[in-house]
C-alpha cells in the first residue's frame, strides 16, 4: 500500500471545497467511532459494536456522488454509511444509548439504524441481507425513472453468500441502477479472506454477469469518490449495476472486545499508517486552500459526537413496555390475519 503524493487539488482535479468536505465526512465518521467505543469500553452503551476506524474513505468517496433520494442499505458495520449518506449522529447516538428519540426508539441499537428520509433503507444484522434490499431500491428507482440509483454497501464475507449472486444476476439481467460496494478488509470476523473467498479479487465476481468491476484503494478517498462517480454516473444514466471492490482495512477487532489473536500487530500498524485521514491531509499539503483548518474539523466532529451522547444520556432510557412496538401487526378486521 502506498500512500498517495502530497500533490494540490487542481492535480488531484477535484475542488478544495469537496476535498474539505470530504475531510469533513471521514472525521466525522472516525469521532463518532472512537467515541462510541470508549462509551462501550466504559460500560455505558449496551449490546454489541462493530466500528469502522480506518474504513471511513470507502462511505464519504461513494455517498459523496450520491443524492439524497438515492439509497443506500449496509451492515452490521454501518455507522460510517449512515453519517456519510446525511443519518443524523445525534439519533443514531441516541439509539445506540436505547433512548426514546433514537432512529428505532432506542429498541434496535447500532445494527438496525435506517433513516428513509436521507435514502438509508438500514443496518443489517445478517451477512448479505442489505443486497437485495438495495436491489429493491434500484428496481423502484427504475420503475420510478427519475435517475435514482441504490448502493449496497457490504464486506468481502457476503460474497460467499447466494444472496450476493442471485443480487448480481438480476442486476445485470434488468440493468437496474445499483452500485454493489465491497468493502474488502481482509477479514470475516476471524478468517483471513484467503480462507473464506475462492476469488482471489472480489471485483472478478463482475465479468460473469457481464458487468463492470473495479478494485481501488479504499483508503484513498479520491480514486474511491472518482470510481464510484463513473459507477453511478453509468447507473444513472441506465447503463446498468457495478461492482467496486475497496480494499482496506479495519484498526479495531470485529466487535468492542474482540481478543484478535487472528492477526499480528505489525499488520495492523502497517494499515494504520495508510490512514484514510492522514493520506487525504498529506494530499492536500500543498493547496492552502483545501488545507486550511483541518483542525478545527476534526475538532467540530469531536463535539458534535459530545454534543449527541450529552443530549441522549440526559433522556431516560427507552420504556420496557415499548419493546414489541412495530413488532406485532394489529389484526385488519376482514383481511387475512381479521
Ligand atoms: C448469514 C450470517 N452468517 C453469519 C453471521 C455472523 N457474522 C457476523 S459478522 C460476520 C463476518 C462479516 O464479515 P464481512 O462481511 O467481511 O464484514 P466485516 O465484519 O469485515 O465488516 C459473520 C460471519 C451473520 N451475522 N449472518
């Protein structure tokens, strides 16, 4: 992995404003995710977590050529999907502290966020199962022939799944308007991808439905933004599904907790040398401009993710009593279940 030259954006041919909005995006996600692990490590958020720390170019490069009525489904590792496609962080904090004013009232925790207002069809517990629903939401997209398009973010462990195949097959058979992310991290829990996958490259998946697939570097948010334009771009255009392969890395184990004995440590520090943040600040060194006041973003991303679990843990936590809301239909007199 090489780390991209320091370079100005007129090179990079992208503005100063997107590169800061970009840097923006990326520290949001990275403060959000440092501050819901400590809050885990300290005993205040319950249930499980899977955080994102080094995977964050992957959700701002692709939501960045996005529109808010485009959608998006992800996984149990969704939080940077969800802030990178405009999911609010204050109720996205509040359902992970089980609070009343959190995204599903504090019932579901991290791995159910959706938030159908900025296009996020949700989190998804089950390996694979945010395919097909994104799948869905490019065969309305279509139907609707508005230009919208779906992306479904998942990790190199879905690929094995059916699901993944079937999903592809469809697309390429209905030229629906989907972009397929693969967020290649090099482990499924914890297997080393070279244990788990036959294909050495998941983007090689692509040819056999006759479709486009690209691998890049998913800790280069610029050649992640530039591949997912074209693949959008294709997508709304009706030139058909895409698969993108970003291949990165994630700094932390597979949930809050996680002993990793699966990985050595020299591997992880080499990863976090290619940080995502940093390569995009070593970017733009050389363009006042895009490089001013990277601090104080970091610094805003830092307070807004305060400023959530501040609001959340001055609420009570969400009312046992509403633990089977939205879970039972209420019987139509006359219809199938009257
Ligand atoms: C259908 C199904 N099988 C197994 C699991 C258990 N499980 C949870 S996360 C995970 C690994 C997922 O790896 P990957 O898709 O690469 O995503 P990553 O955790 O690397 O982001 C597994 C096997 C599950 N949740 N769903």
């Amino acid at each position: 992995m090489t780390p991209t030259t320091p370079t100005t954006s007129a090179e990079l041919a992208v503005d100063a404003a997107t590169l800061r909005r970009l840097y923006r995006v990326m520290a949001r996600i990275r403060h959000f995710e440092i501050g819901a692990a400590r809050l885990m490590a300290g005993g205040r958020l319950p249930g499980t977590l899977h955080v994102s720390i080094g995977q964050e170019a992957v959700a701002a490069g692709v939501c960045d050529v996005l529109r808010r009525d485009d959608h998006i489904t992800t996984t149990h590792r969704g939080h940077g999907h969800c802030i990178a496609k405009g999911g609010e962080p204050k109720a996205m904090v509040a359902e992970l502290l089980g609070r009343e004013t959190g995204y599903c009232g504090g019932r579901s925790g991290s791995m159910h966020i959706a938030d159908p207002s900025a296009g996020i069809l949700g989190a998804n517990a089950i390996v694979g199962a945010g395919i097909p629903i994104a799948l869905g939401g490019a065969f309305a997209a279509a139907r609707r022939a508005r230009g919208g398009v779906s992306v479904a973010f998942f990790g190199e462990g879905a690929v094995a799944q059916g699901v993944f195949h079937e999903s592809l097959n469809l697309a390429a058979l209905w030229r629906l308007p989907i972009v397929f992310v693969c967020e290649n991290n090099l482990y499924a829990e914890l297997t080393p991808v070279s244990v788990h996958l036959a294909a050495g490259r998941v983007a090689d998946h692509a040819a056999p439905y006759g479709i486009p697939g690209v691998r890049v570097d998913g800790n280069d948010v610029i050649a992640v933004r530039s591949a997912a334009g074209e693949a959008v771009g294709r997508a709304r255009e009706g030139g058909g599904p895409s698969l993108l392969e970003c291949m990165t890395y994630r700094w932390h184990g597979h949930f809050e907790g996680d002993p990793q004995q699966y990985r050595e440590a020299a591997e992880v520090a080499r990863w976090k040398d290619a940080d995502p943040l940093k390569r995009l600040a070593a970017a733009v060194a050389g363009d006042p401009e895009a490089a001013a006041g990277l601090e104080a973003i970091e610094a805003e991303a830092r307070q807004e993710f305060a400023a959530a679990v501040a609001a959340a843990e001055a609420e009570p936590p969400a009312p046992v009593a509403s633990v089977s809301s939205h879970v039972y239909r209420r019987p139509v007199r006359g219809g199938a279940f009257g």
